[in-house]
C-alpha cells in the first residue's frame, strides 16, 4: 500500500526502519518508570487504514502529553523496534497535525464499491426525477461543490451501518434501489420516492465528522441527522419557489418520518405510502448492511458465530459456505 503523502503504513513497518509520518491516537497513557526518579513516559496506540503499533515517547512526555486527545492526528518521527515479538515505534518527536493536513482516507476504509460507479449511478437517480421542481431541488444540493463533496464521501454511521468513507452515498442509493423496484412502485410517486431516497439522510454530512476515526459533531450529538436534514431541506426548498406547498410538505414528512417511530428519532410516524416504504427500504438497508458488518468481524476472527450483538440483540451467523472438502459431516 503506497503512503498517501503520510508516511508509511503501519502494516508496511519493519523493524529497524525510521519512521516519519501521520497516525491517529486511539490510546494514550502516562506512565512511571520503574526507577520513579525518571518521571512519566508517554505509551500510545497509533492507527491508521493497515492497523495499530504502540509508540513509546521516554523523554519529555508529560510536557508533551498535554498536547493531543485520543482520536487526534499526530505527525511522528521515531524507530520500528521489536519487543516480545511486537512491532513498535519508538518515538523521537511527535507533533498535533492540522485539521485540514488530515486525509480521512488514511485512516478510515472506504466503502466497497467504487466511488467513480456509485457517482455515476448518484447521477442517473437524478436525471430520473421528471418533476421539474424536485429536479431542481436535487440540482441546488449536489450542484453545491461542497454539500456534494461532503455527501459523496460521508460515512452514514460511527458503528452500526455503512460506517466508512463514501457509507452515506452506498446506502442512499441502496434505498432507492430498493424503492424503486419496478413490482411495487405503481402506486407510486417514484419522483418523491428518489429525491427522498437521496436526501433522507442528508443531515449526516454535519452529523459526523472524519479525522483519525468517525465521531459525531456537536451539532450531530445535541440535534441529530433528522432536524438537521429537515434545516438543509428547507434552506434548499427556499430557492425553489414555484414548488407546491403540499409537495413540499410531503418531501419534509418523508425526511422527518424515515426512522419510522418516535423512540428511533423521528418527531413523526410515516403517514403517507411513500413515507411508510422510505423507512422500511431504509431498514431494510440498514439492518443488512448492520448484520453484514457483524458477520464479518466474526469471520474476520475466524469463527463461524459472533459475539452476542447487544444493538442487535442476537448472535450472527457466518453463514458463508465453507471450501470444498471443508463440509461439515
Ligand atoms: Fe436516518
Ligand atoms: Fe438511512
């Protein structure tokens, strides 16, 4: 894997190597030598993409300590060294990276699917939408450079579903797909149908925020995708005059009703056909994609069952057929 203009991947170090580059905290301790007379020193867990190293600072630690959180990014200069068998880095300097130096693409995965296919489809969802005034609306939103940049690389969650980079475009257009399967969309308004496939979560792009991990703004935490999607919605609606009241009205009700309870977020139950099939295709998605990342993290440890799933509130099944001549009796 090539450095991404930040150093070399920690899945890439080797013992003996110098080491100059950008790592997100994911644990940090101050502790004392055996001989107190030497203070604190300063033990890390880096991350990036590839994995996590522990990074040793001996000298200067508590000085230094003060600096930075977990969840930050550090510019570190140091030495691979092994001990006991383990990979670390032995630190010489380390320093807060700025904000904007930050590529969340180092440290979080991208979705699975490729970005260029998923803008491409983005684009014929929207050339899809005959009605003039959903169209238009469609267009002021992804027409605005940074409200589509934000939208196509947005996760749509921290942990649960489609928490990586590009998440938030995989699952909306995941929704419409689902919503627009031709069998059960007759009674339809598939116009309102897409726009609210594709905005439904819009209020994401504010919600979490993509530096050495995914994590919620305060604006995500102390309001929530919902209201702030609705404030985006209608600050777009706004330069969209000529659009029916009603229609308006209805394209709002599918954003606020899409968690389809109260307990789940949303101020308002689904109360029209179009809002009750956005919140079961947003489910739907939701829920799969959810099992799907449990799955994996149970194959990835090579078992065939997960780990009790508290959120889901049961265990998942591996359920991968396994190689020839590996069959169970
Ligand atoms: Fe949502
Ligand atoms: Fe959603």
């Amino acid at each position: 894997m090539t450095d991404a203009g930040g150093g070399p991947y920690i899945e890439d170090m080797t013992p003996g190597g110098e080491v100059a580059g950008t790592y997100g905290v994911a644990g940090k301790r101050l502790r004392s030598f055996r001989d107190p007379s030497r203070g604190r020193f300063l033990q890390l867990r880096l991350r990036d993409v590839t994995g996590s190293i522990a990074g040793l600072l001996w000298e200067g630690a508590e000085e230094v300590a003060e600096s930075f959180s977990v969840g930050d990014v550090l510019r570190v200069r140091g030495q691979v060294e092994e001990y006991r068998g383990q990979k670390q880095l032995v630190l010489q300097s380390l320093d807060p990276s700025p904000a904007e130096s930050v590529r969340p693409e180092r440290f979080i995965p991208p979705s699975p699917r490729s970005l260029d296919e998923m803008e491409r489809e983005l684009w014929r969802r929207v050339e899809m939408v005959e009605d003039p005034h959903l169209s238009q609306l469609l267009l002021i939103l992804f027409q605005e450079e940074e409200t589509y940049s934000s939208f196509i690389t947005a996760p749509a969650g921290k942990t649960v579903h489609h928490n990586y980079l590009h998440g938030l475009l995989e699952h909306s257009l995941e929704v419409v797909s689902i919503l627009t399967r031709e069998d059960c969309t007759d009674e339809m308004d598939t116009d309102l149908l897409i726009t609210g496939g594709l905005l439904h979560d819009v209020g994401k792009i504010e919600e979490y925020f993509c530096r050495a991990a995914i994590g919620y703004t305060d604006e995500g935490r102390l309001l929530g995708h919902i209201v702030m999607g609705d404030a985006m919605l209608r600050k777009a609606l706004r330069r969209v005059p000529d659009i029916s009241r009603r229609r308006a009205l209805h394209l709002r009700h599918l954003l606020l009703s899409h968690h389809g309870k109260q307990e789940y977020g949303s101020p308002v139950l689904p109360q029209t056909p179009e809002a009750v099939a956005l919140h079961h295709a947003d489910l739907y998605s939701g829920r799969v994609g959810q099992v799907r990342i449990v799955a994996d993290g149970a194959a990835e440890s090579g078992g065939d069952w997960s780990e009790f799933d508290p959120m889901l509130g049961r265990y998942v099944w591996v359920a991968s057929e396994k190689e020839a001549g590996q069959a169970d009796e």
